[in-house]
C-alpha cells in the first residue's frame, strides 16, 4: 500500500503541473500527509516511470482494465449467472391493489 501512496503522490504532482516529478517532490507530498515513504519502493518506482508518460501507463491500465472487467462480465453467464449485478438496483415488486365497489 505504501506503493500506491507514492503513486498517488506522483500523480498529484503530475496534476499540479509537474511533468517529471522528482524523488524528493514525492517525498515531501507523502510527508506532508502525514506518510513514510520506503524508499526502496520510491527508488524503483522512480526507475520505472523513468523517460514514460504517466498519462500513457493510466490509459494502458484503464484499457487493462476494462478488457478484465469484459471478461468477467462475459463469463457470468456462462456461470449461470442468473444473479443481478453488483450494485444494480432490485426491482420494486408492484403491490396488485383490488377494487371494491362501495
């Protein structure tokens, strides 16, 4: 977890207008939210992002994303998934009211 911190941190700054961000810049936003930094994870975080574009690794894993989320959604069904999704609003049963002649 202490690895999406640094993430997060990385992108913050990448919000706030910092196409690079160093080492100590992550460092500091992690610290200042009252966050330990293992710097052994920093290092290699900071050689992976190395020369690539935060924006091009977060659209690759949205992508990623998505195509898991395809697969399992394909492959409910033929898990007999009669099952509503998750989060899908149940269905209201509608009360059969009767008329009476007065």
């Amino acid at each position: 977890d202490s690895n999406m911190k640094l993430i997060a941190a990385y992108a913050l700054l990448v919000v706030a207008g910092k196409e690079a961000p160093t080492a100590e810049e992550v460092t500091a936003v992690v610290t200042a939210a009252g966050g330990e930094v293992d710097e052994e994870s920093l290092t290699a975080l900071m050689g992976d992002l190395e020369g690539k574009s935060i924006h091009e690794l977060l659209a690759k894993g949205e992508k990623d994303l998505k195509s898991c989320a395809g697969a399992a959604s394909a492959a409910a069904p033929a898990a007999g998934g009669a099952a509503p999704a998750a989060g899908a609003a149940p269905v209201a049963e509608v009360a059969k009211v009767e008329e009476v002649d007065a």
